[in-house]
C-alpha cells in the first residue's frame, strides 16, 4: 500500500502528506521517483527537502529543521483553497462505490447510531485538492453500496453531482486498499478495479465489497515492491511503527 501510494505521486507535484501509510508514501516517493515533490503538513509545515531523520508524525522535530515553512493550520488550509495542492491523501470508516467517505456515523443520524471522530480536514481535501487518492483496510463492513453519511465526497451519486455541489475541482483518482487498486470510470464516475496486490483474486476483492464489483478489462497484477523500495520503506520506518515490519 506504502509503495502503490508512492507511485501515485509524479514529481514536482504539491502534496497534502497525511498521516499514517500516506506519510511513508510521500517520502518514498520523495527519496526515490519524485525529488522536487514538495510536501505540505497540515499542522503548517512545509518542506521541500526529506527529514534527516526518520518520523513518526508530521509534528516530531527532524520534520521542522530546516522546512521550507513553518506557518499554522490556517496558511496551510489556504493553500489548499486556493488550488495549490495537486493531490492529498485521505481515508475513512466506510467508502461507497462513488468514492464518498463516511468518518462521522455509523447507522446514519436520525435515529444516531455510533458517533466517529467526524471529519478534522479530510472534507476540505476531498473538495479543494486538485484530485485525492483515498488509502483504507478493505473490508465488507467498510465498502458498503451507500455510505451511511457523507464526511468527504467523492463523486456524490454520479455525473455531474461535485458540478452541481459547487465543487469545481478535484475528486477520487484512485483507492488504494489492502488487496488492490481502484481507479475511476469517467463516464459513471464508479470504482473500477485496475490492479490486484500479489496474491489476491478478483473473488476475494468481491467478498470483501458490498456491490458488484466492476473489473477493468486491463486488469492485472500491481508491480511488486522493489529491493530499493522496501529498503527506503525501512530507511524511513526502521522500527515498523507503521507498517509492522521491524529492520
């Protein structure tokens, strides 16, 4: 997931880093195909150059020496108003095949079902970044058919639903999950699956999606990691905080 991420990034784009996976995909990226990628930290920092030591989150000091610039939350946010952000990375509880991501109930409002943590800056991402590419666990319980409640949308319930929402840009360009990638049909605006993980089928994707899923006639294997990129992985997360695999 770190590394199809990282492939997400060209070079020389802006990027809203993230937390988490995203993190670790941004300085792989960084470290590797996209040296002049610039990242942006929503806690407002802002850096051209990789830490010169390993993270953990956006906050911890070696992501503040020497960044490009230390601002606040509300420089940062501004940026990504006006249009400077050409991709961010986000997640959620449950995603439909639209694209929409749900953080803030589960078994909808009236009557309330279970309350989440809502949406910190993930609506703000989905609706000014140029595009979002959205990172999850994927799970029956979380690919449902319609989200239970719209924190960050996607495409809405169709064509022309972000049009008709006044959302003049961006959108899902992609869905990175645990067994494969989605990208997405421009004429339905639906997920489509593209890619498949080493060792995943296509009935597995399915078992594990609330709707029939829609297969891409060029449908095939992701390229695996290489060697220089799960030694960069390590470089950047040596003790497997993130993803689990210790140096």
């Amino acid at each position: 997931m770190v590394v199809a991420a990282a492939r997400e990034i060209a070079d020389g784009e802006v990027v809203f880093v993230g937390m988490r996976l995203p993190l670790l995909g941004f300085l792989l990226a960084k470290a590797t195909h996209a040296p002049n990628a610039v990242g942006v930290y929503e806690l407002g920092v802002i850096r051209d150059a990789v830490s010169p030591e390993p993270i953990l989150t956006m906050g911890d000091l070696p992501n503040l020496h020497r960044a490009t610039w230390l601002a606040d939350t509300g420089d940062i946010m501004a940026l990504l108003q006006n249009g400077a952000v050409d991709v961010s990375f986000i997640g959620g509880a449950q995603i439909d095949r639209f694209g929409n991501l749900n953080t803030t109930y589960i078994g909808g409002v009236d009557p309330v079902g279970t309350r989440l943590p809502g949406s910190g800056g993930a609506c703000d991402l989905a609706c000014l970044a140029k595009r979002h590419i959205i990172i999850m666990a994927h799970e029956r319980r979380r690919f449902v058919p319609r989200v239970d409640y719209i924190t960050s949308p996607g495409f809405g319930d169709g064509p022309g639903w972000r049009q008709n929402a006044g959302l003049s840009r961006g959108g899902p360009s992609a869905v990175i999950t645990t067994l494969g990638t989605f990208r997405f049909d421009q004429q339905t605006c639906e997920m489509v699956l593209s890619s498949l993980h080493p060792g995943v089928s296509v009935e597995e994707v399915q078992a594990n999606t609330g709707w029939p899923v829609a297969v891409s006639p060029m449908l095939g294997q992701g390229p695996p990691p290489t060697i220089q990129e799960l030694a960069t992985i390590t470089r950047f997360d040596p003790r497997g905080y993130w993803t689990g695999f210790e140096s």
